[in-house]
C-alpha cells in the first residue's frame, strides 16, 4: 500500500469510526452531516477522483447538500489525496482555511513498549487503575463531557452509530475518574479518539495510561498497527504521542464556507 492510500484508508476508517447522522457517498466524496455533534464529524471527506472540469461542480453539488440542512459546506483538505486543484477552488470561493491537523501512527509493539507495565497494570505507585468497557459508561461520558463540552445527546447517539468494535478506558484514582479514552478496531488498525484528561491529573501520566490500555485492547482484536488524529496546535497532546511512539504520516486542514463567499 502507498502513502497516498494508507492516508486515505485512516481517513475513511476514522469516518467510521466518528459515523455522521447523513451520509451520502458521491462518486467517492463522502458528504456528512451531524447536527449537534463536534464539527469534524459532518466534514466532506473528498476523495473520489474528479474529472477535468467538473470540480466546480462537485463543490457546488456539496454545497447545496449542507444548505439543504441548513449548514455551512466544510472540507477536509488532504494534499495528495484530495483532487489536485480542490483547495484553490475553495479558498477563491471564499473558504477559509482552518486548522491544521496531523495523522500520526505507531505500531501497538511501540505504544506498550514505550510504558513500563505496571503502569499499564496500574500497579505503580500513583498510577491510576484501568477500566475498559465495550460501550461508554455514565462515568466515561461525564469525564469526556467536562474537559471538551459539547452536546453530550447528540455524542452519545454519534456513539450509538459506532459499527466496528469499541474500547472505552476510564484511568482512575479511587472512584473519580481522571482520563477517559476511545478505541475502534478495523481491519487492522486501532484508531484513538475521545481522548481526555481532566485539569488535576494532567502531566501525572493518566493520558499515557489510557493510550497504553487502548494499545493493549487493540492487540486482543488483531489490530496491531494504530493511528489518530491531533491539531497542530495542541502542544501537550503532540508531546504525548511523540513520548508513547506516535509519528506523522499525514498533514491536512480544513476549508469552511462563509456566507459572504457564497
């Protein structure tokens, strides 16, 4: 497999793994809306080739599917993977370019490597207990809930959709829950998400301790190989997967419609 096509296999793994309320496969762009949920979940992912000339239509034909839900048009801009073109097309029709976001992978050998197993226990001195449960708990949730907000109705339901197998690991220090995590297997890859930790624990290894439980969990499902995605700027998440065997393979951004470039 290629750069290029492992790219945009994580990508529409990753959409599977976040499932928009619409969904509308055109010629290979995916079109998504999810209404209340985190915005990066109702993005187009547009991947299928387009022929000369026709870009301008493609937008357009996306566009009118968010209008027709009453949204802005916003798309995922990877280069190399996207149609050559498709970013210019979208910054002359008045897109803006909006954060940057890095792809990074890492084998589980390298993840459960990196993290003394006794933290992965949570047998250390200070490191919380792991819990893992197939399905999000009240508990998971109002960790999630209080570091990112959000409509948590509208999460849960995007959780609902979830095909592939689920890992949620809550890190815990007696009955409070510090750090919560999400884990999806497909066809070889573990892709994390969800991953949160609340203001007192950060820098005290919980995160770490989560991303070391969901590697453990990917290997019991064959899925050795994991990816997620992080901004750019969000510097203590970036440390955190250098330190436990992440790398970029991937960059992309996104371009969203404003009304006065319509």
């Amino acid at each position: 497999m290629s750069g290029k096509e492992m790219v945009r296999s994580l990508q529409e793994r990753a959409a599977r793994a976040l499932p928009a309320e619409h969904v509308r496969d055109v010629d290979g762009w995916w079109l998504r809306h999810a209404p209340n949920c985190s915005w990066w979940v109702g993005t187009v992912l547009p991947h299928g080739e387009t022929r000369p000339g026709e870009l301008v239509r493609r937008v357009v034909q996306a566009e009118e599917f968010y209008s027709g839900r009453g949204a802005d048009a916003r798309f995922q801009i990877t280069p190399d993977v996207c149609p050559e073109g498709l970013d210019a097309v979208l910054e002359g029709r008045g897109y803006r370019r909006e954060d940057s976001v890095s792809l990074q992978v890492a084998s589980v050998e390298r993840v459960l490597g990196l993290v003394p197993v006794e933290r992965v226990l949570g047998l250390a001195p200070g490191t919380p207990r792991v819990r893992l449960d197939d399905r999000p708990t009240d508990a998971w949730f109002d960790a999630w809930h209080a570091v990112h907000g959000g409509d948590l109705r509208s999460e849960r339901d995007m959780l609902a959709r979830v095909k592939g197998p689920s890992a949620y690991v809550c890190a815990m220090t007696g009955d409070e829950v510090v750090a919560v995590g999400r884990a999806v297997a497909d066809t070889g890859w573990t892709g994390v998400f969800n991953m949160a930790t609340i203001p007192a624990a950060r820098g005290k290894g919980a995160a770490r301790t989560v991303l070391a439980a969901l590697a453990g969990w990917g290997e019991s499902q064959n899925a050795d190989r994991m990816y997620l995605q992080v901004e750019h700027g969000n510097g203590p998440a970036i440390r955190l997967y250098e330190r436990s065997g992440f790398s970029e393979v991937s960059a992309y951004h996104y371009r969203t419609a404003t009304a006065s470039g319509r």
